[in-house]
C-alpha cells in the first residue's frame, strides 16, 4: 500500500512514477520552435488519492509526477527547445500549491515522500538550467501561494502581472502551522537572497506581497501591466533563448514507455531486476508480534561493553555500578574476537565486530530488502553518436538509468517495509568502461550530456533515499565507472575475495574510470569519491592514478574503494547477520544516521534544502501544532480554529 | 516550571546556569603551570532533576554547565594555561554520555534544549583552542560511550589508553534508537573526516572500536599502552603548550558572581533588565480556553487573498471556486491600504501589511514576552589595558556580556512560554563606540580578546535561541557597535522616526563601527551585516562606508540595517499587533522558520551541527521508536525490548 491512511484512486495499489504526456490531466505541454509552454491546468478530479479535490491549482503527487515528466521529455525528446514557458490555464491563479486536504490526511510517511520528489522535480527544473541550457521562465498570473510560488522560486526568471491584486506568498506558517517546505525557504535566502528580516516578513504576511515591492524585495524579477504581459514574455524568452547552447537543428529521441513486469516478489525491469524478500529467515521470522513491530536487537542481559556502561548507569537496579570491559566478557563471542584479531593485526582485511551475534529470532518480522541487480551491456556501445540517436531509448546506458529511478521511486513510494536496499549487478566491466568511454568521446553531444546528466539525477536520487544502501561486489559483478558509483553512494559495500567454490565466474573486481572523478556530483557538490576521501586528497589521487585498472577485492579495500573485502568462507554469515541487524534497528534512527553520515564537507542551496529545511519540515510534521486532531492542517478548512501550544522548544 | 514532566531537585524551581568551581559537584579542576586538568568525576546524587543517578560519568544538564563554567574561567582567570587535560576520575570509564534514565524522563523541550547547551559547549571547547590557543588533550582511559565520545570529539587531540578493552563508541542508533545528538556524526564526518562507510560501521557497533583501528579509522590521535600514558600524556602537552600564544605572565581576573534580583514579572541585572509579560494584552487575553492553548488568529471566514486561494481549495465546500483576489475585498483593510499605497510609491518607508488587523482576542492567553533591556556604560573607558584588568568582571563589556548571557540561558531554560525575545537599549551611543574603540585599540592584549570573543559566543546563542528576536531602536537607545549586532541578530527590527511626543529623549539613532564587520561572525562563518547582505556586496560597502556615522530612522531605514521605520503614530499599533501577531503563530513552526531564515549562504560544521544533526535529532525525538511508550529510550534499562514500527520513512 502506498498510503496507510488514504485510498488510491481508481482501484489502484500502487503510485506510478511513469506519465504519458498523452494521458497528461494536469499539464498542456506544446513546442514551437525552441519555446516550449507548460500550462498547469489542474483537473480537480484528477487526484492520486480519494477524499479531496484539487482546487486552484493545487497539486498532490500526481500533479508533479506528470510535472517531473514533462521536464524529463523537454530535455530528451525536444532538444531544440530553449525556453519553458510556466504558465497558468487557470483564470487569476498561478497555483494554490501543495493541496491541504490531501496534506492533512496523508500519512506522516506520504508527506515527507510527498516533499522529497517535489523538491527533487524542482531541482530538476534548475537542472535543466544550469546544465542543459534549457531555461524557465515562469508567468503568474494572480495568485502564487505557498508551493506556487516554491515552484515559481524553482524558475531562472519570475514575472508577475501587476494587476493590483496578483501576488506571491508563502503563507503555510500562518495557515498552516508548517513550513513552505519544498525548498521556498532556501531558495528565498539563498536563491533570491532575500534580506533575512524582509524574508521574515513575507514568510509570515498570509496576504504575500505583489507590485513594485514584490521587485524591490527580489522576490520577483519583474511586475508587467496585464496589456503588456505577453510582448514582455517574449521578449524575455527571446532573451533566454539567446543564451542558451541547445541544439537547434537537432532531433529527439522518443522517452517509451519502460517495460516492467510485476510480481508478488519484485519486478522486472529489461536491464534491472528488483527482488523483494523478508530481512529476515523465514525460520526466524516467527509471528509473535504484531505483523508492524519488531523488537530491536540490543536489550539482552548479558551486559557487554558499550551496553553495560549505559546500561547500569541507566538502570541503577542492576546493581552493576562498574563497567564490565569487552575483553571481562566470558561469552567468547566472536564480535571480541575479531577485535582481538584486529587488534593484534592478524587480519588484513575486515571482519564484522558483530560476525556470528544473530539478532534474536523475530527480530525481523516485517521489514523486508529490495535486491536491485543491474545488468551491464549486451552488445559494444555504437559507431557514432548517430548510432547512440538511433537506439534513443534502447541504448543501453539511458534505459538502465531510466529502469533505476523507476525502482528506487517505486520502492521509495510504495514500499515502507524495505529496511534496505541491496545492490548488485551481472556482466562484463569492460563493456560498462566501453559505454563510458564512448559518452566521455561525445561529451559534447547533447544526447550524451543529457545521459550523463540523467545519471546525475538518479545517483542524487539514490543519496536522497532513506534505506540503508548496501553494495555486494559478487564474481560476475560489472561494478565499473558509472556503475561503481553505486558502490560509493552505498552506506556499505562488501566485496567477495577470489571466486565462490563450485561457482565459474570470474572473482568479483572494481574498476575507476574518468567518469568517477567529477561528472556525476552529489548535492553537497563533491564526487562521491571526494566525499569518500574527505580525510587526505591523497588517497584521491590514488584512486585517480588506479583509473582503467582492473582491482580485485583486496586492492580494492586498500585504496579504501569497499567497506570490507571478505572471504568465500565469511561472506553468506556476515551479509546475512548484517542485513538482519540493520533490519532490526530503529527505521527513524537509521534515516537520521544516514542523511547524517552520508554528506560529509560542504553544503549548497540544494543539500541545505534536504537537510536544514527538509528535517525541520520532518520535525514540524510530527507536532502537535501542525498535525494534531487540534492542529493546524487537520483543522484547515473547518472553520474550526487550530488550538496551539504555545511554549517554544 | 523548566521541566513540564520532572522536578528539579532540591526544591528549586529554576535552572540555574551560573556555577562556582568552589562547589562543582562533577569536576575537579586544577591548574598547575600551562596546564590544567579537567577530571571528570560525576557525583551519582548530584542531578540537576529528581528521579535518576548520574552512574559512570553520565552527564544531565548541570554537570555540563559546570564544564561550560570551567572552561569560561580557564581563558578568564587563567590566561597562562595553555593546555587542558580533559580525563575522568573514574576508573576504567571516561564518560558514558548523556544520561538515558534522564532522557527518557525529560520533556521534549528540555531534551532539545539539553542538546543545544551540551552542543553550544562542545563548540565552545573548539573556539577555545582555535580563538584564544587553549588546546585541549582529551585522555580516554575506559569506555566513551555516546556523549562520552562526543566530549572528546571536541578535543584537539585524543589519546586512548590501549589495554584491549577501552574503546570509543557512538552506540545511540542501535541501543536507544537515536542519534549521537551532540556533534557527533558531524565531527566525525566533517572534523575528524572519518570515510563514510566506516563511519557507518563504527556508529551501529554498539561495543565501539579499540586499539590500532580506532586511530587507522581516524576516531583518536593514538592509542598508548598503560604503563606510558602519563608520559605520553606529558609530552603531547608540552608540544601543544610550546605551540599556544598565550601569555605565560598574565594574571587572570576572576568571574565574580552576578548580581541578579529576581521578581514576578523579570530579572535586575546590573546592566540589563528583563521585563516578562503577557503578548496580548490583559483585556484580550481571556480565560475562555485551556492555559496552554491559544488560537490561530487565521481561520477567520471572510476570504482573504491567499487564505482564499488556498481555503476554497481545501474545503471544497465553500462554493467558492474562483480565487477572490486581494482588492476584491470590500473590508478596506489597512493592509490593502499599505500595500495600494506602497505601489503607487507614495510612501518612502514601510508600513506592515498587517496593520489594523488584530489578533482575535484571546489568541495569546498564555505566551509572553521578555524585553531584555540593555543599559550602556555609564563612564568612559578606563585609560589603560591595566585598569581594564583592574576593573575585571565589572568592566562594562564583560560585564553585560555575562549578563545577557546569562539572561537568554534563563529564558530558554525556564521560560518556555516566552514567544518573543525583545531587546531594547537605553544609554550614550557614544560611549558605546567609546568601548569598542578601546577593544580595538587593545585587540592585542588577551582580556580584550577574550572579551570579544565572549561576545562572539553570547551572539551566536542568541542566533541559535528558538524565540522570536525583535529588536526596538527607540529614542534614547545606544544601538552602536556591538550593540548593533543585536538588531542584526534580531528576525526584524524597527526604528523610531524622530522623537516622541511629550519626551525628551534624543531620537533613536544606529552607529556602526570596525566591530560590524568580521569581529563576530555567525556560525555560517560570516558577520551578520555580510549574511543580511548576500545579494548585493555594495549593500555591505554601503554600510562600510557609513561606519563612525550617526545615522537617523530614515538613514538606517535606506542602508538596509533596520526592517522599518516608523512615525511616533504608527510605533504603538504596530509592535503591539506585530508582537500579539507573532505569539498566536505556531511556535513550533516560528523555530523551523527562524533556523531557515537567519543562516542564508554557507555553512560550516558549527552551523551542520544546529541544522542537519540537531533538526534531524528533533524529529527522532518525536517519533515513537523512541519516544513512545514501547520506544527504544523508554524501556532502555527495563529489561523489556523495544518495539519498532519498521516502515523507513
């Protein structure tokens, strides 16, 4: 289920990422020349969910999905366009924004998705931009409200009619008790860097502001008298386009539709299979529990090391008021064992602290993994870059990128239970280096830029995921230049030590190429290498001078590319216990731990809006205040007022 | 009451942030030389609240504010101490962190604020050794577990004593299901720069990492066996020692007592007055709902502007599909009146959209405000560095330094329902810049380096303190210089033009001098008058230029330093409705927006840790894996298992 509160519409059980402009309810998306128009037209009726109606322009998931595609298409399917117009078909409204009612009954796991993929669609918006040239201009035309106006933030340009009555605003704080969370309080500070005290003002004034101060306020680029509004729109498209080094003559490839075939345990993608099962052993999953509960791992009595220091200062019952040291332990576990090993330096390579501690059994009994295996090339890249146009769709590195995203927003959407997810893949590395290779040598053809750049989109996309991500290095595996960025977006990567017995292929390796040095950043603007490599640039230029070799697990471990190369003999016991330990651990504690850990050095407008903005919005939606039967959302509407508690934490 | 759900111990109904090294309960602080050591000796019975013992080193909030006292008086009454030995006087135990029993007993409000002191400490380690050259060596001898850890963390240097059992740890995640809240992920993501992957691993180990690994891993500096520890100990000392500037014959001035005379309605200090009250006032603020509860102020139903563009959208029940576009209303609001007239330009200065509309009455029956008044020196500056060392902690800058410092900390501690801080100040501008001149003179010497950088820290607290900031520029205030800063630091700020009727007072003026520009940068690294000007340098050369002027209303008003200025007709009306405005709001909403609003542009690791880690920690705090009766803190110690809700959110 999608949603735990709200029923889809039409029957169906699961959100669907994918759009068929054809089948557009919300969006008129037409082409002339090298400007592109994109009406937002909401049908009312068009909701992804039951119970609400979207009035004004207000959006829910759905709306952005087909929003998400449409930028997608311009970008493949229209390279010559130059110019977005964002227009409204509405009379005297721009866009309501996000809708309340949907907001207010949506489950605390929808909202914060919700907000993840409409941030993600308008980064995408200043993507398009910053990478391909393909410029927004957004025209509203009366009302721009909370996420209306976030969208219209999203734009290179912003005009507003001046009408007397047209204006912008972000109202949600007076409203609604909840923050313009799709990134309008970044983009204000640090897009249009609006003064602090004025964006104080206007994040708090329901009304918003409109004419001349709407200008002198830099939250709108220009006011235009409604006579004059269209000869300044093309006027200024003019402009944009004129800066813009899209292809004028060029032709697009056709976005078709992905073939996926669902079953109860996954689904099938033409170059990605996706595999779902428990976390735990079926043995073990036992049903003791109610189906949505697990009990954590870490409460036993036995009192060792780091617990019983907490723990007997926690209890004070336990009459334990000295630390036991780990090595006072009398179980003999091997978690002590491998830290004596360790210790002693016996072991070059890593052996989980926790190898051979099973969480209990039913431990598990809910949460599941979503095994990804990607498979490499079937064929050599093409002759040319005509060849590349020709394939469009097909060609292999633009449809293993697109059958990706489908599944990590699929599993992200429709799949709570996932603890984690688990990535492999099948093939050979040297044709995924040839690939490489191939768009490094028409880098500056717009389909190969575009491809990268799609690249780009999902591998943030994976960053951004709030599941434990796992990467298995296996014999047989093509973990190589575009695709070991997986392994480096992964919390954890384990990679296999020679070959598996009784088993043919070839011992798993690792391979660098030019392509994991800078052209896929993560949002904090760094390679995943250099966020890798944080402590000493030497151990990048190791890397870099590695480029092009073939590394097998234990090189791999010493350039620091794996988080453990086991062997033949360790490998099942220590994936699987620790698979079922992270399983077992706190989901809200894992999420936080991992948006944490996983963005270490700078921080830009796009990181801060997923961490500053996205985790105070995290927060607010769990208080009272915003979400409680006496809330804000919840009595949006009402006519009820929201009763708050006052006392400021 | 500082805590709604535990009692403070010893009758006392307030928590009190100042300390007295001749009563500290958990430290032992001894100087000797260039060195002083910090022992770590928690007293079990000596919590700040009632119901739990400070087992192993554990820490509540009152053993880190003599920590926080300890390391204030080591840079002010021990300018010759160049190294601080941070150990534990416990055997085999550094420190096992925030205490859990505490925790789980704590409000969220204390919890929030717990971490925010315990993290503003940390930093305030950090700026000793960078600011002023006092290093510290942290010596882990046992277990740091958690905040243990994260203690250390907070060092220059760590040495782990290597006797096969002591470790580091970070176990919160997988033993209380939340985050190392105090700087931890982010010290070891963006200080100590640990790979990501590993630092995965080492914070879901709940029995940490020892010996040769945690130093490979970059968790400590080195580990040394036991029989030469204090020789190690000694000679990293003495090789920080030689690399510290500060000054080895200096004699230190000592932090004497404030003088504080509290009654019902605020707190006398020598230089600064609090002045607690209700924001609405007595007649609005009716018993017709529960004390804590007040009423948004926005659910009227007469369709206003974005309120109708969102509420017809929501309600779907108004029969009101069309967006009723601000002039459309027929109220003749003065928020029309404002904005019509700021369009046609007929007004040079600003008048709040808002004006006129008052909150109904009732909707602030239980927030207040503190006006925190600030008192300029009342002589001029002593003729020397000595006599300013004479004077000591009665020389005027210190001493409203320690005074406002200790104002805010009271007021986030145990003034929960205060909406709205207010500064405000009375006295001679001139003098004002008088004192900055002086500092400036005498940067050099240590006391006038200290002195500023206490200021530093006092601003950075208040950027960080979740209260709205407002500042009032009235006639007779002294808003020069550093005192400046706080209208900078304030979310808006208004001015008065001219004087007021019937009073004599000059009109209210703003000065800045050298000060504004660098000598107190924010936690994103810049000064507040470069943060409030990010879109426009010249803005900030503007201002530059006007350094050493006395600027009027309408002068600071043009230069961009104050949100508004007002006429004597209008100053009234507006604060009140502002400030009755701003107390019906979502306080929970107001702290997201105002931790989004005041840090525009970069961040730095101080600024990670108060947004990313303490934003995500928040929400773990209000989610149940954690907090709820079967939450991970709640049955920690219980022998009963915690109960997980597994969906990743």
């Amino acid at each position: 289920m999608a949603d735990a509160e709200r029923k889809l519409n039409n029957g169906k059980s699961r959100i669907d990422f994918q759009a068929d402009p054809s089948k557009y309810r919300h969006w008129k998306l037409t082409v002339g020349g090298d400007v592109a128009t994109l009406l937002m037209d909401v049908d009312e009726k068009g909701t992804l969910f039951e119970g609400y109606e979207l009035k004004l322009n207000s959006y829910d998931l759905g709306v952005d999905i087909e929003l998400a595609d449409a930028i997608e298409r311009l970008r493949f399917e229209h390279p010559q366009v130059k110019v977005i117009l964002l227009r409204s078909g509405k009379p005297r409204v721009f866009c309501a924004g996000a809708n309340i009612r949907m907001l207010a009954g949506a489950s605390h796991a929808h909202k914060v998705n919700f907000c993840k993929f409409t941030n993600e669609t308008r980064n995408g918006i200043e993507d398009a931009s910053e990478a391909s040239g393909l410029f927004t201009i957004c025209v509203i035309n009366g009302t721009a409200a909370g996420g209306g106006y976030e969208l219209a933030l999203a734009a290179d340009h912003i005009m507003l009619i001046d009408d007397g009555s047209s204006a912008v605003s972000l109202p949600e704080l007076p409203l609604l008790a909840v923050l313009p969370g799709t990134g309008g309080l970044t983009r204000v500070t640090d897009k249009r860097k609006v003064r602090r005290d004025r964006a104080d003002v206007f994040c708090t004034t329901e009304e918003g502001i409109k004419g001349k101060r709407a200008v002198d306020w830099r939250l709108v680029d220009e006011v235009v008298p409604a006579s004059k509004l269209e000869e300044a729109v093309a006027k200024r498209a003019r402009e944009f386009a004129a800066k813009s080094q899209r292809p004028a003559a060029a032709k697009g490839i056709a976005l078709k539709p992905l073939t996926r075939e669902r079953s109860a345990d996954g689904v099938e993608y033409g170059t990605v299979s996706v595999e779902l099962r428990a976390a735990a052993l079926a043995s073990e999953a036992s049903g003791q529990r109610g189906q949505s509960q697990v009990r954590a791992p870490d409460t036993r009595e036995d009192g060792s090391s780091a617990r019983a220091a907490l723990a007997s200062e926690a209890s004070g019952q336990r009459g334990q008021s000295q630390v036991r040291a780990p090595d006072t332990r009398e179980d003999g576990s091997s978690a002590r064992a491998a830290l004596a090993s360790e210790a002693s330096g016996q072991r070059g390579h890593f052996k989980s602290a926790r190898a051979g501690h099973s969480p209990e059994p039913g431990s598990s009994a809910r949460a599941r993994l979503a095994t990804l295996t990607l498979r490499g090339p079937q064929a050599a890249p093409p002759a040319s870059a005509e060849a590349m146009v020709e394939q469009g769709a097909e060609f292999w590195p633009l449809k293993l990128a697109r059958e990706l995203d489908d599944a990590i927003l699929d599993i992200r959407a429709n799949e709570f239970d996932v603890a984690a997810i688990v990535f492999k893949s099948s093939g050979d590395p040297a044709q995924v280096l040839a690939y490489d290779q191939f768009l490094d040598a028409n880098k500056e053809h717009w389909l190969a830029r575009e491809i990268r750049g799609f690249w780009k989109r999902v591998l943030k996309r994976i960053d951004l995921t709030s599941r434990s991500l796992v990467a298995l290095v296996e014999p047989g595996s093509c973990f190589a230049g575009t695709l070991a960025e997986l392994v480096f977006a992964s919390d954890r990567s384990y990679m296999l030590i020679g070959k598996r017995d009784g088993d043919n292929k070839p011992p798993a390796t690792l391979a660098l190429a030019t392509v994991n040095f800078g052209a896929y950043p993560m949002s904090n603007g760094l390679s995943r290498l250099a966020s890798r490599f944080l402590a000493d640039p030497t151990d990048l230029d190791r890397a870099k001078a590695a480029a092009g070799e073939t590394l097998d697990a234990e090189a791999a471990e010493r350039l620091g590319l794996v988080t453990f190369a086991l062997d033949d003999i360790d490998w099942e016991d220590e994936i699987r216990v620790f698979l079922e330990e992270r399983a077992s651990f706190s989901a809200d504690g894992l999420t936080g731990l991992e948006a944490n850990l996983r963005f270490g050095g700078p921080e830009t407008m796009e990181s801060k809006i997923f961490a500053r903005l996205t985790a105070w919005q995290n927060w607010i939606f769990q208080r009272p205040n915003a979400v409680g039967e006496e809330g804000a959302l919840k009595r949006y509407g009402t006519g009820q007022k929201p009763a708050f508690d006052t006392r400021r934490v």
